[in-house]
C-alpha cells in the first residue's frame, strides 16, 4: 500500500509539463488514484469519528488527515487538462464537462480542499475528536461543494 501511495504523490507531484506530454488516460488514472486515496482516506476518518467515534484512534486518524492534506496540496489542477474530459484511466472518468470550461472555479474548490484539508490535518494531530468532527464536515462540504457541481453520478 505504501508503494501505492508514494507512487500516487510523486506522478501528482510533477510539473504540468511533465503532464503535458502524459496521454489523457494516463492523466485520468493519475486523477482517478488520487480521488480514490482521498476517499479512502475520509472513509477512516468517518467511520472513527462520525460513526463509530468508539472505535476512534487517534494515530490512525492522524495519519489520514495528514494524507488528505499531502494529496490536496499536490498539483491537482494539473490532472483536469484539456483531453481528459471524456475517457477512461482505470474506468470511465465521471468528470462532468463543464468543469474544464470553469477553470477559475475548479481552481477555487481546489483551493478550499487544500485549506480545509490542512486544517484538519493539524487539528487531527492534536488528537481532540471533538474538533476533529467539525472539521471534518468542513472538509466533507468542501470535496462535495465540487463533486455536486462537477462530477456525473456513477
């Protein structure tokens, strides 16, 4: 799993020129594994917070927060590039076509995931679950104030 993840930061981690001599599938598999490490990632978090508050630990949900936030302050925008708008990386993109006509936009909502992200990552280090929860919904509302605009239903 770890390889995984290295691998998953480093290729999001690389100049837009790198990605611009990618091909479009390979740029929707970057996207795609990213999304799909975020969400994984906000799923222990929920099940240790929001659900389960229980079975919280603080060392597990730590480490979440800081991979959410290490993602989300990554060069995400770069993997919406032109030609990337249909297509299939390890599936069919889900992405919406009008988010690559709102760049601004899609730059603002990846601007706030990274703020909210960072936040709960250092909140979530300092182990309090309850200021963790509210941030939580913070970074919730923030991944699904874009999803709800730009991403079709599966």
């Amino acid at each position: 799993m770890k390889t995984k993840i290295v691998c998953v930061l480093i290729l999001i981690t690389l100049s837009s020129t790198t990605f611009a001599k990618a091909k479009p599938e390979d740029l929707i598999k970057y996207r795609q594994s990213a999304m799909m490490f975020m969400r994984w990632n906000v799923g222990t978090i929920k099940k240790q917070v929001v659900k389960k508050p229980q079975s919280y630990n603080q060392q597990q949900v730590s480490d979440a927060a800081n991979a959410i936030a290490a993602v989300a302050n990554t060069n995400l925008h770069a993997l919406f590039a032109p030609g990337t708008e249909s297509g299939k990386g390890w599936k069919t993109t889900i992405a919406k076509p009008e988010l690559f006509n709102n760049n601004d936009d899609v730059k603002q909502h990846l601007s706030v995931l990274r703020i909210e992200a960072n936040k709960l990552a250092k909140i979530a280090n300092s182990g309090d679950i309850n200021l963790i929860k509210p941030q939580f919904e913070n970074l919730f509302q923030a991944c699904r104030g874009c999803h709800k605009k730009y991403r079709a239903k599966p």
